[in-house]
C-alpha cells in the first residue's frame, strides 16, 4: 500500500530508495568518470552544509517514505561531516537502511566511525586486481588502499560488503573470473555493471561496451551459475547463484549483473536523486533537474520543500531512452550527480 505523500510518478513508481551525492570531488580519475586532469569542482557556497542535508533526508524519511539511504559522490569519504549526517540519519523514525558508495580510499581509517555512526553496509568500487590497470583505470596507484579498505570494513561489520566492477573492452575484460574468484575468497558480494554514458568527456561508445551478456559468459566459462530465485522486485542486478560456493553466514554465494544499457530495469525503478548542491533528479539520465537548495535557503517549511520533491518525482519519464536515436547524456558527469 502506498503511503500518503509518497513520491509516486505519473507510471505510478514508487520512490523509496534515495541516492545522497554529498561531493562531486574525488581522489581518483577514473576514465569512465572524469578525464585525468579532473574537473572543476562545483564552489563550497553551492554545495549543500551538513545541516542542510540532514535536514533533507529527513524530510525524505518522515514525510516521503524513504527507507533506503545511500550517501554517494564523488567521493563520499571526501566529507568531513560524513559520520555526523549518518549519524542523524540513523536516529530517524523509522530508521532508514544506510549504506555508502565508495572507492574505498580511506575506508581503512573510517570503517569503525561510520559503523559507530550507524551506517549499515558499503559498495566499493573495484575494476580490477592488478596495479598496473588500477592505475591506467584510475590515474592513481591506490590499489592497496582499496584492498585495505575492503578488509577495514568487513572486519567493522559493514556486511554483506558488495563490490562494483566496470569492465572497459581492452583494458580489464578479461578479468571478470578473477574478480568474482577474489569476492567469493573474501566474502564479498560482486555487482558486475555496463558502463553508462555518463563520462564526463562525453567519448562512451556502445558498440565497445562490455556488455551484460559478455560478462555472464566469461563467468560461466569457470563458474556454474543458476538464476537467483529470490524475488528482484526493484534491485538494479540480476543475480545469479554460484555453485559451490557460501557466504561467511553459511547462504549461498552470488554474483549480479546490472545491465543499465542493455536489460534496462527503468520499469521497477524506485529511486529519487539528490545532487551535493541540493537538485533533484529523478532518473540518473535527466536531463533537468528541481531546485530544492534555493527555496530552502530562502525559508521554504519542510513541506513547501516535500511538495516540491514530489512535485520534481511525478514527471519522471518512463525509462532513460538510451536506445532512443534522440537521446542525448546528462550534462552532469556521474561525479556531479551520484552514484
């Protein structure tokens, strides 16, 4: 049943899932993100104060339904009010689910603080095992402090600890076995991911696109896998079960695939989006978005500020339309907009 005031679209979506972006910066590079020599970084003024986000999300938990809260970048790590906004995240009624998107790089440091804040689990981005790709990836050699990180927060209790991997055609394709190998020996949950048109150079090309279907190949290849037959309701990834393998609980393992491009999900999406200077977005591809930091700095009540919300939610489109031979990428890189 839908709760009164909820974020409903006009296909009548839900939104319960809501993507926090707290920083567009970021301590690496990646090349399906941003170009080596960065971007220029949206000024201090504009981005929304810790304050400002706690007040937000509140709004979103007490009046619009959320139940899901993940705080992304950038990189999220790269705020120093991080523990303080999960903090005052976790004290809602009803307490929300709390998770951070992260690359990893200082999770070693903040594990046990955001865990003690009461954060719930973490997503790390992990493409590859090998230094030298890590940094053709990332224009950074930070793979050992990911890996660090890894362990700092399954060791903290941030479970089930979930991997993203984007595989780029000539650079880590082959790679797909050897990840999942290293997530089963660790106890992590890997989410194999298309890359999006959502680089900031603007250079993604689909036809050289590691597709969903070439990945679910090259890890049959080595793995036995079954379709996963739990219900996937609004989960971006199709998963699959992998044959003799278990958690540390004991469950059997999985792997899952988010194939945004080419299995588009957009029917059973159920996510709202809010930029680090105060936007929503209520599709990862709009193309425009609803001033919620301006009305609130001018003294708009935390329902003008839910009415405005649901307002920004009831147009959602009905899918990204990247198929479409119109569609044009979001000005935004994923950087500015959140993971």
């Amino acid at each position: 049943m839908v709760s009164a005031g909820a974020l409903v679209d006009r296909y009548g979506r839900v939104a319960t899932d809501l993507r926090v972006s707290l920083t567009d910066r970021c301590n690496l590079r990646c090349s399906y993100c941003m170009p080596p020599e960065g971007l220029p970084w949206l000024p201090s003024a504009e981005i929304l104060t810790d304050d400002e986000v706690i007040r937000l999300v509140r709004i979103a938990v007490e009046q619009l339904g959320i139940t899901e809260v993940r705080f992304t970048g950038g990189e999220p790590l790269l705020r120093p009010g991080l523990a303080k906004i999960v903090a005052a995240a976790a004290q809602l009624s009803p307490r929300p689910t709390l998770s951070v998107t992260t690359n990893g790089i200082g999770l070693e440091r903040l594990a046990e603080p955001l865990r003690a804040a009461g954060l719930d689990r973490v997503n790390v981005s992990l493409d590859t095992l090998q230094p030298s790709r890590f940094e053709r990836l990332a224009h950074r050699r930070r793979l050992p402090d990911v890996l660090a990180g890894l362990a700092a927060a399954a060791s903290a209790g941030l479970n089930p600890v979930k991997l993203n991997a984007v595989l780029l055609r000539g650079i880590n394709d082959d790679e797909a076995p050897q990840l999942l190998q290293f997530a089963l020996t660790h106890g992590y949950e890997l989410r194999f991911i298309e890359q999006m048109p959502l680089d900031a150079q603007h250079s993604w090309d689909r036809a050289s696109m590691v597709t969903a279907e070439e990945i679910l190949a090259a890890l049959q290849a080595v793995f036995t896998l079954t379709p996963d037959p739990a219900v996937r309701g609004a989960a971006p990834a199709e998963t699959w079960l992998v044959e003799g393998h278990r958690t540390p609980s004991g469950a059997p393992a999985k792997v899952g695939v988010i194939g945004s491009v080419t299995r588009p999900f957009c029917g059973a999406c159920d996510r709202t989006r809010l930029t680090a200077d105060g936007q929503v977005r209520n599709c990862l591809f709009a193309r425009e978005e609803s001033d919620l930091r301006g009305p609130m700095r001018s003294g708009a009540t935390d329902e003008e500020l839910a009415d405005r919300w649901r307002a920004a939610m009831a147009s959602k489109a009905a899918g990204h339309g990247i198929d479409d031979p119109s569609f044009l990428q979001p000005a935004r890189p994923m950087s500015a907009i959140g993971g």
